[in-house]
C-alpha cells in the first residue's frame, strides 16, 4: 500500500511530500464534493421539470373540462328552474365572468401590494451602504522589523 504521492504508507516522509499529499488529498476533496452539488442539482432540477410538467398537465385538464361545467351548469339551472336554454346557458356565462372578475381584483389587489414593496429598494440601499464602508476601510496597520524589508503583522493580544 502506498500514499497518494507514491511513497510507502508508514515511511518517513518530509513536511514538503506530507504538505504535497495534504493538497493532493484536499483538492480531490473539493472535487468530489463539487461532483455531489452538480448530482444533487441536477436531481432536483429533474424533480423540479417533472413537477413542472405534472402541474401544466393538471391544469390543461382542468381548462379542457371547464366547458363541460358549464353545460353541466346550464343544464342544471334547466332542471331546477324550468327556464329557457338559452336564459340557462346566458346565467352559466355569467357566472364564469363573476368568477373571472373576482379573480382579477384579488390580482390588482397583490399587484399594487407587490409595487408598494420596498424590498428591494432597501436591499440595495444596504449594499451601496456597505460599499462604502468597504472602500473607506483601511489595511490593519502592520509592525516593520528591523533588519527585514516584509512587514511583520503585529498580534492582538
């Protein structure tokens, strides 16, 4: 059995091949885990276009069997009522354009919420806010050691 760089495992090795395998070793680690995110993702993508697909499907269904409500409603007014056809199928019109209405009036309503939102207004205040601050801010100051020209970085405690 060997290490990754080749040299017998329980061998002596220096801190430059031990530092090599470590990095060999860490990048191989960042790989794999990308390939596990790209898999994952892909997956979830997967579900996510099926789910996609199901719910467009259900919801053709459900328009394609909207005509056959309506004569189910108009035909039921008949029955109940004694009315003209015709009187029948005007009422079943009716009611979709109620529906249709109530519907559009709850959209305005989200609609002008959503244009009062100031979200994302704020979220881009706060990052013009820490630009600033970010192009203000100055490098920790460092201590030059005699005798050497690469600054020294002084300890904080």
């Amino acid at each position: 059995m060997s290490a990754p760089d080749g040299s017998p495992v329980g061998a002596e090795r220096s801190i430059g091949q031990l530092f090599a395998s470590a990095t060999t070793e860490m990048s191989a680690l960042v790989h794999d885990e990308i390939a596990l995110a790209k898999a994952q993702l892909k997956r979830d993508v997967k579900r996510g276009a099926v789910s996609g697909g199901a719910f467009a499907v259900a919801a053709a269904v459900l328009v394609f069997s909207l005509p056959m409500l309506n004569f189910a409603l108009a035909y039921g007014i008949r029955t109940w009522s004694g009315w003209n056809l015709a009187i029948c199928f005007l009422l079943s019109f009716a009611a979709n354009v109620l529906v249709a209405v109530v519907l559009a009036l709850i959209g305005l309503v989200f609609a002008k919420k959503a244009k009062k939102s100031q979200a994302p207004q704020k979220v881009a205040a706060s990052m013009k806010q820490t630009a600033g601050v970010l192009q203000t801010a100055k490098p920790h100051p460092r201590q030059r050691v005699e005798g050497t020209a690469r600054p020294v970085a002084r300890s904080s405690s």
